[in-house]
C-alpha cells in the first residue's frame, strides 16, 4: 500500500505496516508528526528516499520495531544519516544492499534482534555488532560477502539465535573461544562450506543445530561412527539436516544421535521456526 497522503494528521498512530514510500519527498516527510509510532515497516525505498526517512527516523523517539525494504535487492541504501537513533529499538530489520552498515547500529543498546538481507557486508562491519550487548537474535540472509565468517573471542555475549543462510562465497566458518557463550541455536544454509565450523565445541551451551542444503562430505564428517568432525557436536542434544527437493524446503532429511546413526531416508516434517 503506497504511503497514504495526510498521514501526519493520525498523530497518535502507533503501528505503521506494509507501507510503500513514494518518491515524493513530501509522503516521508510527513511521517515526522507521528512521534508516537511504536511500529514502522516501509518498502520500496530509494536511495534518495532512505536519506530522507532517516530525518523522520530520528524524531520517532518512541520507536521499538523498524523494518526497512529498499526497491530491490540490488538498489543500495544510504541510511547513514541518523545521528541519534531511537534508543527504545528492540527488533531491527534491513533489506537491500548498504554502502556500509549504519553507525548508529552500534548505538543501539536495547536491540534483541537483527534481520539482515543482501546487505553485501564484510568481516569489520559485521564486527561492529559486537559493542550490541543485549542483542539475542541475528539472520543473517546474504547478507555477509567474504569466503569466511569469523567470530571472535568476546563477540556476541548474549547471542541466544543465530541463523546464516544462503551465501554463496562462504567457504568457512571459524568460532573463537569466548565467542557466542550464551548461543543455544545454530542453523546454517547452503554456501560452499565443506566441513563444520571450526571451535563450534567452544559453544558449550548450544541445545540446537540445523544444517540446510549442505553437501554430502559434510553431513558424513558428523557421522557418529566414523565421521571425522563428529566430536565436535556431540555435545549438541539436537542435530538435524533439511534440503530443498523439488523446490520445497521444509524436508527433513535426518537426525544425529549417538545410539542412532544419520537416518538419510527422506521424509517430510514440519519446518523449523
């Protein structure tokens, strides 16, 4: 639904969902006069539209959800220029590409949860997360561009979720001890990774793993009798496997247990939340 002329009339608006920006700069900027706004979700952004929603964004100091969708997955976002950013944001979603991750980010110190799609980001802005020490759910969906994913010792202290999916160039995943103590669940899509993330025994109260669309060297490596890199999740009480068949990806392929090797019979089941 295209942003509604007049809008800025509803001053105690609350909740402002699937909403698509215009590219007359007027329709964002009326939406400064909803300094209520708990909830904003608005697609289609341009880059041009982006700069101005950041001045609108500053202004909405009761703001505890924001998801913003650029026009395409290939037009880039600038949303650098917010200064001050509403500090109440809990739950954060971008989709598009960015020049860079936005500083403000960093300064937001309530957020339990991050989206990020086709984000196109590297090893140092993702870093910059770190400094987010109450954040508890990362996606990451193509949203990362280097061949490997590094986690570093302190990063991610109260990280409890943490999904990558869909990137195509990673060929490693490494995990230093000290990184993600408090992860209970892992699920990783696709990619060119070959073997399990390296210190992935470092997550010592990790209770779930998901491996989606994986090859078959890898699913083998994690077999309980064996498989070379089973030591390293045998402390995991759930380990499962999920390909796409026939364009559906909610097939379960198998389970890791001790007492049960890998069942590679093909059977539907409910997909993972």
């Amino acid at each position: 639904m295209k942003l509604p002329q007049g809008i800025g009339c509803l001053e105690d608006l609350q909740t402002l969902c699937s909403i698509e920006a215009h590219e007359e700069r007027g329709a964002v900027n009326e939406l400064e006069k909803l300094r209520q706004l708990r909830m904003l979700y608005i697609s289609n952004l341009t880059i041009e539209t982006g700069k101005d929603l950041c001045a609108v964004i500053e202004k909405m100091k009761c703001l505890e959800y924001l998801e913003l969708s650029s026009i395409s997955e290939h037009e880039i976002s600038d949303l650098e220029c917010i200064s001050s950013p509403p500090y109440l944001l809990r739950f954060l979603s971008l989709r598009g590409p960015l020049q860079k991750l936005p500083c403000w980010i960093s300064m937001l110190h309530n957020l339990l949860e991050i989206w990020l799609f086709h984000s196109k980001l590297l090893d140092d802005q993702i870093r910059s997360l770190y400094s987010l020490t109450n954040l508890q759910k990362l996606y990451l969906y193509r949203a990362y561009e280097g061949e490997k994913f590094h986690l570093e010792e302190g990063g991610f202290q109260r990280l409890k979720l943490l999904k990558i999916k869909n990137h195509d160039r990673l060929k490693e995943v490494q995990i230093d001890r000290g990184a993600m103590p408090c992860l209970q669940t892992l699920s990783m899509w696709g990619g060119l990774l070959r073997e399990v993330p390296s210190g992935i025994q470092h997550l010592t109260n990790l209770k779930t793993l998901r491996f989606f669309d994986l090859p078959e060297e890898f699913v083998s490596s994690l077999k309980p009798y064996g498989g070379q890199d089973y030591w390293k999740v045998m402390h995991v009480p759930s380990v499962t496997f999920w390909k796409t068949i026939f364009g559906n990806p909610d097939v379960f392929v198998g389970n890791l247990r001790e007492s049960d090797p890998i069942n590679m019979c093909y059977a539907y089941h409910p997909k993972p939340v």
